[in-house]
C-alpha cells in the first residue's frame, strides 16, 4: 500500500474542527485507524506517528493522524472527528493522562476499541496500554549522573529538574526514578519546574532561575529533549558551560554527536519508532480476535559515551527512526 500524505494547519474555531480533514491524511478507504497525537512538532511524536505509518503499511491499514498542537480542546474536536470517519480503532498519545479519559469514554460509547501509546490515562477502559519504563530510565540516569558528580568532586552540588507535566503518569514516573536514584546517592535536588508550553523560552528561563537560585548546581536534567538549546543556551550565558552538567530524557539526532563530544552527559533514550509499530500491531491482534497484554512496557536506553557505539544500530531505528534503504 502506498501511503499518500497530506499536510493541513488547522487555524479555525472549535465547532469548525470538528468537521476538518486530519492534519495528516491517506486515501485508501478499508481498513482504517486514527491517531490522535498531542503535537507532530515535537520529534518524538513524529517518529512514533513514522513508526505507526510504517507498521500500518505492513498490515494493510490506513492512517488518519491527528495532531493537537498540545490543546486539549483540539484533541476532543479531532476525537469526534475520528469518529464520524467510522475508523477500526484509534490509538492516542493524549495531550495528558486527565484528557485520555474523556477521549476512552468517548470511543467506548460509540464501540471503538483504543491503544495507548504513551502518557497514560486516569481510566482503564482501553485495549492496551504502551509505555516506556519511565521509572526505570529515569533511575538509571539519576545513577548515571550520580556517578559523573562523583567522577568530577561535585557530590555537594545539587541537581535541577525541568519536568514534563506532572499530570502525566509518565512524568510522575520520571520523577520518582529520578528522585530516589538521587536520594540513593545523597544527591541533593535543586528543584522542579514544570514545562507547559513546551517553548525555547520557557526552557531558557527556567534554567536561569535554577542557576541564579543555586549557587552550587552542578547539573540540569531535562525530562524532554526538544528544549535542549535553550538549557545549553543559559548554561553558557551564565558562564558555567564547564560547571554545569546537562542530561536528558528523550533523544534528538544531535544527541549522537553531542553525547560523543561530552556537550550532553548522556541521555535516557526511549524507542517512539518501536513504540508506534508496537501499538499498530496490538490494535491488529485486538480486531483480528487475538488477545494482548494490558500493559506493555518497553526499555528506555541509558545512552553515554561508555556504550553509545554498541547501541548505535538500536538509536537509528527505534529512537531516530531511521530504516536502513529499502525498508
């Protein structure tokens, strides 16, 4: 099956989406599934709307991706919009956990079956649920950032969170690993902030706060990876680039090249590609009468200089999204 795609920007009112094309659009009209995402501009939802794509293609579905641009009311009008297209299923990543509940309820009153990949949901009426091991990816930075302060004489320093929402059960989780891999090492914590929107500014803003407000940081650690300039940026601006360790959650091409370098300490890199094939193949053994697991966990890669190489074939697939020609 050919996929053929179709980009739209959405700039009209609530009543009106409702009744749009999806952002992203195939032509074929048989088997059919929806994808409600809460922003394609942010690289990993990309890559796991590729992976969906990829893995769909395989099966014989079509695709309608929806992308809410991070606005809840956004993510309701493209459900009911989902729905009034008749798909087979839907799978969401669902702008957060509160917002996946009302999307379950509404594809369950009209017999949908849904999959989640990612973020989670205050509710449990779905197929099955998707998600990295967040806690222990987060655990395992925290170790592996406890280990460089140790390594550089910084075990007096303490360390700042720039946290995904914490509405999300998947930030919640982060945290909390994070958290006790820190206490396990009598590493102090500098405090949390809380990203909403996700914007260069934010980002820049909330990493001077910590930097200004501690005297003794010696590290950053950025719970998602799109904003990574922003925290480098205030960083270097503050006169502490060598200072300062930076560690992330999440992956971004130049993490390769960066970790190499030591510009980036290393990084807790999930698999969006594998996450978005994963959640395509369950939704097809749910409607072909297969039973699946409820819950799916998958690794997330603790990514540093020390193992960067070995993992390189696993980061341009499953993390980067990248297929070998041919494929």
């Amino acid at each position: 099956m050919k996929l053929q795609v179709r980009r739209a920007i959405q700039t009209v009112s609530l009543v009106l989406l409702m009744l749009t094309t999806p952002v992203l659009e195939v032509v074929a009209q048989e088997k059919r599934i929806a994808y409600l995402v809460s922003d394609l501009r942010i690289p990993f939802w990309d890559i796991m709307a590729r992976g969906i794509t990829h893995k769909a293609d395989e099966l014989g579905y079509d695709v309608l991706v929806y992308s809410a641009e991070n606005v809840a009311k956004y993510e309701l009008a493209f459900t009911v919009s989902a729905i009034r297209e008749g798909v087979d299923g839907i799978l969401i990543s669902p702008t957060n956990s509160s917002a996946a509940a009302t999307i379950l309820k509404l594809a369950e009153r009209a017999n949908i079956p849904v999959v989640i990949s990612d973020i989670g949901a205050k509710t449990d009426n779905y197929v099955s649920y998707i998600e990295s091991d967040n806690f222990q990816g987060a655990y395992d930075l925290g170790n592996m950032l406890a280990e460089a302060l140790h390594n550089n004489g910084w075990m007096n320093g303490s360390v700042g969170i720039i946290a995904i929402p914490q509405k999300r059960a998947n930030g919640k989780a982060r945290t909390e690993g994070f958290l006790q891999a820190l206490e396990e090492h009598g590493v102090k914590s500098a405090g949390l902030y809380q990203q909403s929107d996700f914007s260069y500014r934010e980002t820049y803003e909330f990493t001077r706060r910590l930097i200004e407000d501690n005297p003794i940081l010696r590290a950053v650690w950025l719970q998602g990876s799109d904003r990574y300039q922003a925290a480098l940026d205030a960083i270097s601006e503050a006169g502490r680039t060598d200072e300062i360790l930076l560690i992330s959650f999440d992956a971004e091409p130049e993490f390769v090249h960066m970790i190499e370098q030591g510009t980036l300490l290393g990084a807790g890199m999930q698999q969006p590609f594998l996450m978005g094939e994963k959640a395509v193949e369950t939704m097809h053994r749910h409607l072909t009468g297969q039973t699946v697991a409820k819950l799916q966990q998958l690794p997330v890669l603790p990514v540093s200089q020390d193992n960067l190489q070995q993992l390189l074939p696993v980061i341009y697939r499953n993390v980067l999204g990248k297929l070998p020609e041919g494929n």
